[in-house]
C-alpha cells in the first residue's frame, strides 16, 4: 500500500475579539440582550438557568447576543424583521412572543410587523405565518393598549 501522509495537528483557534473590538463577547452580550429583550425578561431567564441550563444562557447570550446580534453589519431593526421570520418559519412561538416585544423596543411598528408576517406567509407557508400573526397580534395588543 502506498504510504499514509502525515496526520497534521490542528492549531488551537487564537481568541477572537468581540465586535466593536470588546474583550469580552459575553460582556458585550448580555448588554444588547437586555437592550433588546428588556431586563426584566433577561433577569427572569437567567434567574431560572441551573447547572444543567447555565451553559446554554451562556453560550446564548456570547454568540447570539454578542457575536451576531452586536455585529455592525445590520441595525437592530433589521436584525428583529430576519428574528422574526426565522421564529415564524421554525414553528418557535414562545421566541416569537418576546420577539415581537424586542422588535417594537427596537422600533418596528406594528404595522411592520404585519409587513415582516405578510412576507413570511410567502415564503414561509401561510401556517406559519397563521400562527406567528396569532402571537404577535397579541402580543402587539398587550405592549400597545394603554394600561388603565
């Protein structure tokens, strides 16, 4: 048999700075979370994590939050119509509720939103998109109602 090539080692990756040139993706990471989700929903989250779940809300709030949702690339608006559409498209509803609520603090307007939803339906299938527009419709319903 011909003679096997050598077996290369792979280097470890060097450390990668965070967006914006921050240390720590994290860091940068639970600031655009609560930014965007609220402090209240960020405090409640991380508040139910435990031994088994603490390492995925790290990981959640390093890589989503801090690797991709704090990149330059698009503003937050942006980011909550592609959020929202991939919610809606996945069949993850609870995700599109708090969505939905990031997407108005990140300053979509309802009407927006329906927009977003409109274009899911197209091209998501229009189940998806029946579901997602129940959740948001609620959801829009509760953050706009005046409270009396």
């Amino acid at each position: 048999p011909p003679p096997a090539a050598p077996v290369g080692e792979i280097a470890p990756a060097a450390p990668r700075q965070a967006a914006h040139g921050a240390a720590d993706a994290y860091d940068a990471g639970i600031k655009v979370r609560r930014d965007v989700l609220g402090d209240a929903h960020v405090d409640r989250v991380l508040a139910e994590a435990d031994d088994f779940s603490a390492d995925y809300q790290e990981f959640v709030t390093r890589y989503a939050w801090g690797g991709v949702w704090d990149r330059p690339g698009l503003d937050r608006r942006t980011r909550s119509c592609v959020t929202l559409t991939a919610l809606a498209a996945g069949g993850h509803l609870e995700e599109l509720a708090s969505h939905t609520r990031a997407a108005l603090r990140n300053g979509l307007t309802p009407d927006e939103i329906k927009e977003v939803l409109l274009q899911t339906a197209v091209y998501c299938g229009i189940p998806a998109a029946g579901s997602a527009f129940r959740v948001a419709q609620q959801v829009v319903q509760e953050e706009t109602t005046p409270q009396e």
